[in-house]
C-alpha cells in the first residue's frame, strides 16, 4: 500500500488500483483529488473538509453525522459512522475510533464529532483527537499543530502508539523552525522513527 502526504492533515492511500483519501481539507493540493474511489473525513472543519470539492467528486463518503448533515443533499453517497464500526470503503478495510474532537478552550467544550480511522490495520489517521487505536499499526499519523495542539500528550501519543512509525500531520502551521523542534521531540519516541514528509512525497506502508 503506497501513502501519500499532502499539505496539512490529508493523506492518499493506493492499493490495488483503488486510491482512498482521507480529510481532503482547504488547503489540499487539487493533485490529491485525482482518481479517488472513496473519501474518509473525520470531522467537519474546514482544514479537514472542503465541502465544495467533496461534493464534486462521485466517490463514496463515510464520516460522522455531524458531517453528514453538511453533505445531505449527496444521499445515499454519505454512510455515517462512529466509534467501533467496521466497514470496507473502496476495498480498504476501515475501522472507526473516537467521537470528540479535542478540546480547544475547556470554557468551549468539544468543539464538534471526530472519528478517527485505522485503514488496513495498518495506517492511523485520528483526526483532531488523540484517542488511542487500542493496537499495533504500522504508521501512526501524528498531528504536530493547531490550536488545541500541546507537545505533551502528543509525546505521550506517539509513545502510546504501538507503531512501527509515526508521521507528522496537521502541520500547515509550523514554519520550518516549528517542523524541527517538533521532530526533535518525538523522533525515536519508544524506537520508533519519526517522518515528516513533505506535501506530494509517497512511502510504502507495509
């Protein structure tokens, strides 16, 4: 399975022939919406979901039911998911995990639904969140800014993950200055190597 990075929390999943994208946000690349099978959103910001781009693309979506009330007049192209559900979009294997989005000011609460995705038993993408897999992955996608971003349950993230390697995303904050400090902290968490691709690059995920 090939993965690729685009800018901020988007990434590409190829097997097979069938290509997967996951949080095609505003600021993704209009690249990573060529040839997609099936669409994955975690949650309904923007930087996670254009609604315009979604809408014109006639592929499946499976996302939350906040999400899906934003995408009603798509019908039955929108399938609602939550934490625990198992499903198969475009021939990937898909499981669900979490309901809330992490909080930004406690006098906000949860700002909105996030579901997070293993693909394949293999690639986690937790959107806005950092609840845990429960399991052995082989490339933990880790988010490395924002505004409800803190460097110390990232770490404890990364470390808690049982992965073979973690990668950064939700990074089109950071200047080149952040990308290095933050790889600086979580390089080697428990062994495990740290990648921070650029937008465009592709890696093979076994």
């Amino acid at each position: 399975m090939k993965l690729t990075k685009y800018t901020h929390a988007c990434v590409k999943l190829e097997k097979d022939g069938k290509v997967l994208l996951v949080d095609p946000g505003s600021f993704t690349e209009d690249a990573a919406f060529e040839g997609v099978d099936a669409i994955l959103v975690t949650h309904e910001h923007p930087d996670h979901l254009d609604v315009e781009r979604v809408k014109s693309i006639d592929a499946p979506i499976w996302t939350n039911s906040d999400v899906a009330g934003q995408l009603g007049e798509l019908g039955e192209r929108v399938q609602v998911v939550a934490d625990g559900d198992v499903f198969e979009a475009a021939g990937f294997a898909v499981r669900a995990y979490g309901r809330d989005h992490a909080v930004i000011l406690p006098e906000l609460g949860v700002p909105c639904q996030n579901v997070g995705y293993l693909i394949e038993d293999a690639v986690y993408h937790p959107g806005d969140s950092f609840t845990l897999p429960g399991r052995k992955v082989h490339t933990n996608l880790v988010p490395i800014s924002g505004p409800w971003f803190s460097l110390p349950p990232a770490v404890e993230y990364a470390r808690a993950v049982d992965a073979q390697q973690t990668v950064g995303i939700h990074d089109a904050l950071l200047s080149p200055i952040g990308q290095g400090m933050l790889k600086r902290f979580l390089d080697g968490q428990g062994d495990r190597p740290y990648q921070q691709l650029a937008p465009g690059t592709t890696v093979e995920v076994n």
